[in-house]
C-alpha cells in the first residue's frame, strides 16, 4: 500500500508543520478509502488541504485536519511589530540571515534584551551566536538541539615536542579511546552517576533514551565534534588556570548531549509550538511558560541533558588521561546551547538563551575554539552587560556544509593539512577550515567581552568519518 511509505519528513518538505497536523494526515491517510493512493497523489492532496482548508471543512475525512491550517486569532501570538534594540558584534561580517532570524527574536512579547555574537550565522529560530533573555519562559529551539554541548580542555605537564615524538602513539590513544557518531559506542561503557538521575524516571521522553545514554556515555557525535591533541601556550601570568607562562600539551573535545539532547528538543519543540503558535517566520521560536507543567518538565530535561553531555567530557578526558599516564594540571569546561536563570542589569530576572554563544560572566573562564588549522582561545569572560555577559562559541561558519562540499576539493584539504601539519583521523570536506571564518576577526570583535589567557593549536585531530573511522587526508 503506497501511502504507508509516506513518513513525517515527506509532509515536512511540502510545509507541514512538527506535531498535531503530521499526526492527523498519517493517520487519515490509513483510512480504507485511502489504501490504494499512491504516494504522489496524497503528497498533492495534502498540499491542496493546506493551501485551501476552507474548501475541505465540510468533508467529514478531512476536517479536522483543515482545522489545523485555519488561521485561529484567538490562538495565535503576536508579534511586535518593532524589533527591540540589541548590540551586534562583528556585524560587518554577519550574514543577512542571521540577522534576520534575531530581528524576529527580539520581537516576541516575552523578549527581555538580547545580542548577536561576531560568530553568528543563520540556524532554526534563534541563530547561531543568538542570545536571548526572555520574561519566565524557555525557548526549546533557542537552547537547541544539542544541548549542553561544551568544550573541555585538558592541560599536561607535558612539553610541545611530546607531539612530534609520540605523533603515532597519540593518534593510536585517539582510535582507541574515543568514539564518535551514532554508530561507534564502547563495548563496555562507564557508569556514570548521571544515569541514576530521578529524571530518567520520571520524564517520558527521557525515560524512553536512559539506554541509549547507558550506551553512548563516552562518546562524541558527528559534524563539527573533535577530539584533538594540540600544543597549550599560556601567555598570560595571572591566568587562575594556577599553570606558569609556557608551552603544554593540550587535549581538547567539542560535543554535546547525544541523541538524549535531541529527543528532548524535538519532543519540546513541538509541545511549544502546538502550544503557542507564532507566525511562520518564528514558528521555532515557540515557547514553554515555566509557570506551567511542561516548561518545569523542560527545565528538568534540559538540564539533566547539560549535565549528561558534562559526563561524556569527563569520560573522554579521564580515558585517555590514563592511558597517557598523566594528570592535567588544569582543567576548563564551558557550553552553550543552554538557558540559564540570570538577573538583568536593571534587576530584572530572565532566562537567558546562549545558543551557540559562550559564557561571558566577570572572572568565567571558557575555550573558544577556531577551526583544525587555527588556534582557539583560552579565555576569561569580563562580565560585559551589553553582550548579556555572553562570547562567541567558536569561529563561526561561513559556508554551510552544502556550499563546503560544492567549493572544497579533497586536494585543497589535503594540502592545507599538510602544509599546517595537521594529522586529521576522520572528519569531511563539510568542516573544512575554508568552511569557517577567521578566528583572529572574531576574537578581535570581541576584546570587550573576553581577555586572552592563552591559546591551543590543533596538531591531531580526531572527528567522525561516517561510519569508516578511517581519514582521506593524511589520518589513518
């Protein structure tokens, strides 16, 4: 039966929305009337009932679903029709897009204040580099999908020169130790204290990804997410890392909450959006009172999710800090994709959302990182209230993953690694550093959101391959 191939992405690519109206046609489209028409055919009937559901609220089948497309005033939420003022960082070179998607943002009624980070570049609802303070609500789709996502450095009493003399024995540290997309998991996973949360118990949806979080604790995901040994400069004296001026070496990871992030957003993203819905430009940016049911249950998840990709860190350091033999002299963690509860500077409380934007607060510290082939930064935020004490998160893309593949040639890769000296074991044409904008304009951008302590240059990295774990480009 034909219609039973149709899936919820079919109806997404034809402008349906997540949630009760994917629902309701999948479930009609089971109707025995309906058993023998071919997937064409019901793709181009689904189309018209959402273009013209007047046509349809007379007939009995399809009624309830035209309801759905029917605009309804007394449930949808305005906008303001003016965009709130907010500080924009490196704005010369911020795609339109971005832009764009904060303007919306700082429309909603709940919006508070908000600032667009020099990384910044277009996502779903909220950019990313987008932060946003909102009045007593949370914003799934201003957190993200990845929630939680952090970066965490190690720093070994170790000199530079360890790289190029052990260069095999770290990337074999590096196979062995780390694990990366949906596919590699260990055999035998650590149990983490994290997995006996009452959240696990307690929350349907988190509840329903306890064994898979059992199973992927550890483990990095794909895309942009790296493990990677690099050389650690500190440059700064009063560095409150409690490390001396010098040169180190460095173990550096970029990931987040694994598939438990991403099936808390998806399930609240939709709750949002049945439950406050918007114009379709800011559809995504529905969101959960936290007065209400859901928005504690979101709360709850969301962190339980913060704290879970905090564990895989924790786990992939202390994996390999013992099978280096050496332990850090210091340690920095920070993540984005998260709101937290903050006061204002004129007092006034709000839920800050950092998507893809790094905390800034006076005295915090954080890694900001640049790309395979450029430095990150080890950072010390300066509490800057026009930034909502918030940084970049990285450099920030400047082709999306597509334009990467389509302007990128596997010889311009190799040749940039080679020519860096960069040993890359996994990783794609879609994070090539051509894909990625100048570290050094971003960090310029921002001298008043954050000092420079130090920096770490990538030598080895470690990415996901898809599957192979092999590299094309100089890795094993």
């Amino acid at each position: 039966m034909a219609t039973q191939k149709l899936r919820g992405n079919d109806l997404r690519k034809i402008g349906y929305p997540e949630g009760r109206a994917t629902t309701l046609a999948l479930d009609i489209l089971e109707d025995r009337q309906l058993k023998n028409l071919d997937k064409g055919s019901a793709l181009a009937l689904l189309q018209k009932i959402k273009a013209d559901p007047y046509a349809y609220l007379r007939d009995s089948l399809w009624r309830e679903l035209a309801k759905e497309f029917v605009p309804d005033p007394s449930r949808d939420v305005s906008l303001s029709p003016d965009v709130k003022d907010y500080r924009r960082y490196g704005e010369a070179f911020i795609e339109d897009g971005a832009r764009k998607q904060m303007d919306t943002a700082m429309k909603l009624p709940v919006t508070l204040d908000g600032a667009l980070m020099p990384d910044a570049h277009q996502g779903y609802g909220l950019p990313i580099g987008g932060v946003l303070a909102v009045d007593n609500a949370v914003i799934p789709y201003g957190v993200g999908m990845d929630i939680g996502c952090r970066m965490a450095l190690s720093v070994f009493p170790l000199p530079p020169r360890y790289l190029e003399q052990r260069t095999q024995e770290l990337k074999k540290l590096l196979h062995n130790h780390t694990r990366f997309g949906a596919k590699e998991v260990f055999k035998n996973p650590t149990h983490d204290p994290i997995l006996d949360r009452p959240e696990f118990r307690e929350i349907p949806v988190v509840k329903g990804k306890r064994e898979a979080a059992i199973n992927q604790l550890g483990s990095s995901g794909s895309g942009n997410h790296f493990v990677e040994w690099g050389v650690v400069d500190i440059t700064t004296e009063d560095n409150e890392l409690g490390v001396p001026i010098g040169q180190y070496l460095g173990l550096l990871s970029h990931s987040g909450s694994r598939g438990l992030g991403a099936a808390i957003a998806q399930h609240y993203t939709k709750v949002a959006m049945q439950k406050c819905p918007l114009p379709p430009e800011a559809r995504y940016l529905a969101w959960l009172d936290l007065a209400s049911q859901e928005g504690q249950e979101y709360w709850r998840a969301m962190n339980l999710a913060g704290d879970y990709a905090s564990a895989c860190h924790h786990d992939i350091h202390r994996r390999l800090s013992l099978a280096l033999g050496e332990k850090p002299l210091a340690k920095v963690e920070n993540h984005h994709n998260f709101a937290w509860k903050e006061t204002l500077p004129d007092g006034r409380e709000a839920i800050v959302h950092r998507k893809g934007a790094t905390p800034a607060g006076q005295g915090v510290l954080g890694v900001i990182p640049g790309s395979m082939t450029a430095p990150g930064f080890i950072v010390r935020g300066r509490g800057e209230q026009d930034s909502i004490q918030s940084a970049s998160h990285g450099a920030g893309r400047r082709l999306s993953r597509t334009q990467a593949k389509q302007q990128v040639s596997e010889g311009e890769l190799r040749r940039l690694l080679r020519d860096q000296g960069i040993e890359l074991i996994g990783g794609g044409l879609d994070e090539a550093p051509q894909a990625y904008k100048d570290i050094h304009q971003v960090m310029a951008h921002q001298q008043d959101l954050v000092d420079v302590l130090g920096s770490f240059r990538p030598r080895i990295v470690r990415m996901d391959a898809g599957g192979g774990g092999k590299s094309k480009y100089g890795g094993e």
